[in-house]
C-alpha cells in the first residue's frame, strides 16, 4: 500500500545532469529558473501567457529533434533538458544578433523603464552587437503623438509584443495593437492614431514591461534631458 509520503511524491526532470522535482503545470522555464539557471528571455514577462514568439529561450530536450522554448514548454515526468549546451547558445546569440540589427540602438537610458535594459544586457552578455545582420530596421517612431507621458520610440521596438499583451491582460484596454507584418511590423492604436485619442489610460504598465525602452516615460527623459523626445517632431 502507498504511504501518504509516496503518493504526494512529485514528479522530477534531469536538468543539465541534476534530478529537480517540479510541481505538474509548471514549464521547463519556470524550473529552470527556480533551480538557478540563466536562461534569456526577451518576450516573457511572469505576469503574462507565454508567447513563445523571440526562441531566446530555447534548451534541448533529449528525444526532441530541435530546440524547444522552455517558457511554453510544460515539463514532465522523466525529462532531460539541457539549458546551455554549445548549439543553443549558438542559436541564442545569433537570435540576438538579429534583433540588434533591427534597431537603432541596444544601450539606452535606465530612465526609460524597468525593463529597458534587457535587450542591451543580453546582446552584452553574448557579445552579439557585432553588426554582422546590418540591414532593414522594423517598427517607425511616432515622436509626433502628442501626449505628455509616454514616448512611442517603435524604432527601438522588437515586435515581442509585451505592451499588447500587459495592455490586454493585464489592464483590459486592448489600447494597442500589432498591425502588417515582418518588417512592416508596427506597434499601433485604432485608425494609427494618437493614445490620447485610443482606450489607452496612461497607466504605464506598457513602459514597464517593453525590453528595450522603445516605449519609455517621458517625464523621466524630460528630467534626464534626453534629446530623443525632440527627435522628427
Ligand atoms: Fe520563450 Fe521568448 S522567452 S520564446
């Protein structure tokens, strides 16, 4: 007969050779990073659904043919993982590679947000600012919406979709959107107007969860004395 010990016993996985148990539901991610591992991300935020969509955090699962994103991945009983074998941080730094040549710029100011010095942190972190993909950028600025508190910077924008997703999720607003796609891609509100005139309440989420600072307080530049809110307007 089980004992009570026994039947509670939770199921584990190898992760880079070390048996971790984990609680059912949880995903690869979410036990990596418990257990102490650096693994990157770009378009995770805790508060929201993973998307899946940048790969940053992608490690090998013994019987998988490739890669696979640990932040939607749900870990089960019996699995290997590896978290920084030499091919995915291969993959990862040419990932980042990529996105840094989308953008003007990887090191922007702190003031900008929380989170805008993600993007720049990891392109160090793998020395992936080299310029080997120079070429087509993604996302146009609208430096000339008017209102005072949020600069809309989508030069700096790596379509990973957190603003969206925290406006969505989090908020309720649904004040932004993602319009074309690939290099068209574009960050923007009904009719491609301005936030005052959209649902957008000023709540500032969107500036606290965007990676690379493409969306940033403007009060905080202005203090700052950043030129950026002068640019094209
Ligand atoms: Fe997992 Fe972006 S963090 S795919």
């Amino acid at each position: 007969m089980q004992s009570v010990n026994e039947s509670q016993e939770l199921p584990t996985l190898t992760l880079d050779g070390e048996e971790i148990a984990f609680t059912p539901g949880e995903t690869v991610y979410e036990v990596s990073t418990r257990a102490g591992k650096a693994v990157p991300t770009l378009c995770y935020d805790p508060r929201l659904e993973a998307l899946g969509s940048c790969r940053l955090c992608v490690v090998e699962v013994e019987g998988q043919r490739v890669p696979v994103a640990s932040c939607t991945t749900r870990a089960e009983d019996g699995m290997k993982v590896t978290t920084a074998s030499a091919k995915v941080e291969a993959q990862r730094r040419t990932l980042l590679e990529l996105v840094a040549s989308e953008n003007r710029e990887v090191t922007v100011d702190a003031l900008r947000g929380v989170a805008s010095q993600e993007l720049g942190t990891l392109v160090e972190r793998y020395d992936a600012g080299g310029g080997r993909f120079a070429g087509a950028q993604s996302g146009a600025s609208r430096p000339d919406d008017p209102n005072p508190f949020i600069l809309r910077d989508y030069d700096l924008c790596i379509s990973c979709y957190r603003c969206v997703r925290v406006c969505a999720e989090q908020e309720g607003d649904y004040a932004i959107s993602m319009a074309n796609r690939g290099f068209a891609t574009q960050i923007t509100v009904e009719f491609g107007g301005h936030l005052q005139d959209s649902a957008c309440t000023f709540c500032g989420q969107c500036v606290q969860t965007c990676p690379t600072g493409a969306l940033a307080d403007k009060k905080a530049l202005r203090f700052a004395g950043d030129g950026t809110l002068n640019r094209g307007s």
